[in-house]
C-alpha cells in the first residue's frame, strides 16, 4: 500500500472511493481497465491521505443532504481496511452529517460496522449493496479468490434485513460459458427471494472487456479453463460487451422471478431507489396545532 494526497474524494454526483486498486483478485474486474488511469501495482492499494478528514470538510459545505454512494472502483471492505478502518471513519463523519449512504461490497467485513449503518438509516436512509454473480461455492472461490463468499455474502443480506436496513443485489457479471446456466442464476434468485432484497441491479447477462481488463481476464482463463480464451475470442473478437448466448432465456426467468416476488428490477428503477433520500416529513403550523 502506499499513501497518496488529494484535495477531494467526494465526486460532484455524491460518490466516493477511499481507496485506488484492489486485492479481491476477481478475475473479471473492470477496474484494471487502463482508462482508469490506476498508475501503479494493482495490488499496491492507493489510500488517500485523511479521506474521512476531507469529507468532513466537503459534507460540512453541503447546503442539501443527499445519498453518498461507494463507487465501485475500489470495495471498501477489503482486507486492508481492516488495520487502517477509513470506510469506518468515513461513515462516522456521514452520519454526524445527518447524510444517506448508499455501500457496494463483496465482503462480510461490513458487518464491522452494522453500527453505524444502522444510524444511518434511522437518522436518513443505508442501502447496503452486494455483489453476487455465482451460486458454486467452488466456482466462486475461482472466480473471486480473495473475498468472502456466497453464502457469507447471503448472511450480510440477511442480516441487513433483520435490522431493518434494506438492500440491493448486484447480479454482475455473469460470464458467458462459465457461468451463464440457468441453474446458477435461479439458485442466485433464491438467495434474494431468501434474504428479502428490495431491488437487484442487472444489465443483462454476460460482461464487459476491454484494454487491461480483457489481457488479465484472458490470462485467468489460461489459468483456470484451459481452451475458454479461444472460444471467447472466436465469440467476441474485440467486442467492448461480451453478451451470454443464454441472455434471452435468462432475461425470461430474471423477470418472472423478480415480478413474482416483487422484486424491484429495472436498473433505472432501482438507481432512483438509491439515489432518492426519504421524504421529509410535513411541517406542521401553528394553526394547524391549535386545530387538534
């Protein structure tokens, strides 16, 4: 790890990543994309110096509160938050500041801080996201090596739910003759149905490759399924989206399932959740109290 200075780490569309690079190791990841601009060692984590000091500043500036989102750059949770705690300093200045929170991760690390996600919630609003993309613990452990897996991911959602915090499941990637089987998404639907998710973000099955991610995803394959980078080449050439032959009938038993249990579903559907404080409550006038 090493340290860097920055002026801000919050985003003028409210989102904020604390730290650059990651050691998850998940062999789809989009961040090692070069037009990224991460300048060093993937693994070499980027901590930007007295983030949650910074924050402090650019939240105490803010006339109207709002949602802040994690972006999806770099999880909060990983392994090195642990030692250095500065997710957990950033939330502490969020909810002084009486702020929304809005936190992707792939790790049960979160449960840190149910805490303070629980004060967020009750003072605003705390939408705890998480990742799921395989229902095989074993193919998950090859696909994500370095973060919790399924199940623990499941008990975070379940968890969440039984304080009262509501959640939202990324259902991405799903990568295309691997694990785009309808068995696997349907078991990865019934952890949402089991856990009681409010919304699930989903653009379609499949994933997105390109300059830095493609060259480390294609060396995993290597690696893992030998003979899986040809036929991935063969299919997609260069292509930016590499759309699952399986997208439509998946798409079918996506949206039957999600509609059957009132699953919110539509990504733009489901970013306006996220994005949307609660209502305030109606002031009550004078006049009105002397009507009682």
């Amino acid at each position: 790890m090493h340290y860097a200075d920055y002026k801000t780490v919050l985003l003028a569309n409210n989102t904020m990543n604390l730290y650059r690079g990651c050691t998850h190791g998940c062999i789809y990841c989009d961040s090692r994309s070069v037009c990224y601009q991460i300048n060093h060692p993937f693994e070499d984590i980027e901590v930007k110096r007295d983030a949650d000091k910074i924050l402090d500043d650019q939240l105490r500036r803010r006339r109207r509160k709002a949602m802040i989102n994690t972006g999806s750059m770099c999880d909060p949770y990983i392994p090195l938050e642990s030692e250095l705690r500065l997710t957990r300093r950033a939330l502490e200045v969020i909810a002084r500041h009486g702020f929304g929170l809005s936190i992707l991760t792939k790790s049960d690390r979160i449960l840190r801080d149910l805490d303070l996600l629980e004060e967020i919630n009750r003072r605003q609003k705390c939408v705890v996201q998480v990742t799921l993309t395989t229902f095989d613990e074993k193919l998950c452990a090859v696909l994500e090596p370095n973060v919790s897996g399924t199940k623990a991911r499941v008990e975070v959602l379940k968890e969440c739910r039984r304080r009262g915090i509501p959640t939202v499941v990324w259902l991405s990637p799903i990568l295309p003759f691997i694990n785009d089987t309808e068995e696997n998404l349907r078991g990865l639907l019934s952890y949402c149905v089991e856990a009681g998710v409010h919304g699930i973000v989903n653009f379609g099955f499949g994933l997105t490759l390109r300059e830095g991610d493609r060259e480390y995803f294609y060396a995993q394959l290597d690696k893992h399924f030998p003979g899986m980078k040809q036929r991935y080449i063969d299919a997609f050439g260069l292509s930016y989206e590499c759309t699952s032959p399986n997208n439509g009938r998946l798409m079918r038993v996506y949206s039957e399932i999600c509609q059957a249990h009132g699953i919110l579903s539509g990504p733009k559907a489901v970013f306006r959740y996220l994005g949307a404080l609660p209502p305030e409550p109606p002031q009550v006038s004078m006049f009105d109290l002397l009507e009682q």
